[in-house]
C-alpha cells in the first residue's frame, strides 16, 4: 500500500486530503510542523509528499529544496497561494505539481495517482539499462544520471522525463499537450504552462545558452522539437 505524507496546517484540509487518500486505497500521515514534516519527508519511509507552502517552522519552499537533496519522489505542493510567481517557484525548486486551494477532491486523487504512476514506470525504466547520446549530452536510464561534457548535471524528476522522453523521440515536434500526457499521463487536468516551466528549466541546466538552445528547440505557435 502506498504511503503519502500530508504537511499541512490547515486541520480541516489535511484531513479532507487523508480521507479522500484512505478511501482511495492509500496509507496518510499528517504533520502540521515544516520541521518535523521535513524529517519525515527524507525519512525514505513515504512514496508521495503533499506539501503546503505555508507552515510554521519550515516554510514548503525549504521542505522541497531538502527533499530534493535527498530522494526523487514526486512532491505535490497544495496551496492557497495561486500567483503564477508562486507556481513558478514551487516548481523550479523541485516540484512535481501544484494544486491551488479550494480544490477538487476527485482532481486532487486524480494528481495523487498520476505521480504515482509516472514514478513508478521511472523507476523500472531503469531496468533497460540504456544510455542515450546526442552531441554531448549523455542520459543513463540505468542510473538515471544526465551528463553534460562529461559533468554530471541534476534534474528534478519532471525534467528527466521530459528529457528522456524528447531525447528517445529526436526530430519529433511535441504540442505542450502532448507532452503532457506523455508525462503525466490522461488523469492529469493541470495547466500547459507547466510544461513551459518545465522547459525552461532542463534549458538552463543543460544548455550552454539558455536563450539559443542547442538540444530542445521552440516552434513557435507548434511545440518543441529535441534537435539531435
């Protein structure tokens, strides 16, 4: 049974989201402390963390920033901060997904079960065993490392997909709601802009020039294209 820590200070929500969790099939835990949340989320003991941004002793933003140091795990941030600045940070910093309050219960599980899924078939990806190349660039499904020049560079889970996803299919044009779907699979109802976040991102950390890039190309009007 999959287990899922809810940091959350708002009572009413983090029980709302473990009902919702447990009678989905799913073991919840919550903690209404950052700190103490902090310590469970890299205890190793949790598949998932739903996580608010903001907590008394550790704000969500450093919560994700430790757990990002430590595990790959998907992280879903719910919260009633809902600026596109807010989603931008929370993403960028390592994020899976972010969910603004109030939300939909049936969209919330629905979140819960795509991260799941995707982590899931990352995780035995790793049983083929094979390395990708393209002009520099160099992705180890096995270990899931990416190497750029032969220097080791570290992406969020999100961004490995996307990237492994594009590096497999080279020369393929990908609309943003293709490539969310392939990521994140039909259960997912989030925002496109996600995908842009999320491109933005790889580019700065795999791209001699951000702004001019080499490997993921923008097609203006269309989508994006791995130029190999």
């Amino acid at each position: 049974m999959k287990k899922v820590l809810i940091i959350e200070d708002d009572l009413d929500i983090a029980e709302l989201e473990k009902d919702y969790l447990q009678l989905n099939g799913y073991q919840a835990e919550i903690v209404h402390d950052g700190a103490d949340g902090l310590k469970m989320a890299v205890s190793g003991r949790f598949d998932i963390v739903v996580v608010d941004l903001m907590l008394p002793g550790k704000n969500g933003y450093e919560i994700i920033r430790e757990i990002r140091k430590k595990l790959e795990i998907p992280v879903i941030v719910v919260s009633a901060k809902s600026e596109d600045i807010d989603k931008i940070r929370g993403l960028d910093i390592g994020a899976d997904d972010y969910l603004t309050k109030p939300f939909s219960p049936a969209e919330f599980m629905a979140r819960i079960k795509s991260h799941l899924k995707r982590y899931e078939r990352l995780k035995g990806s790793a049983d083929n065993h094979e390395t990708i190349l393209h002009k520099g660039l160099e992705i180890n499904t096995a270990s899931h490392q990416v190497f750029v020049n032969s220097k080791e560079v570290q992406l969020t889970t999100k961004e490995y997909e996307i990237l492994v996803f594009m590096a497999s299919h080279p020369n393929t044009v990908f609309t943003k709601e293709r490539l969310m779907d392939a990521i994140w699979g039909d259960e997912y109802y989030g925002d496109t802009a996600t995908i842009a976040v999320h491109i933005q991102k790889i580019r700065k950390k795999i791209e001699s020039d951000p702004a001019n890039p080499a490997y993921i190309e923008t097609l203006w009007g269309t989508g994006y294209r791995f130029n190999p």
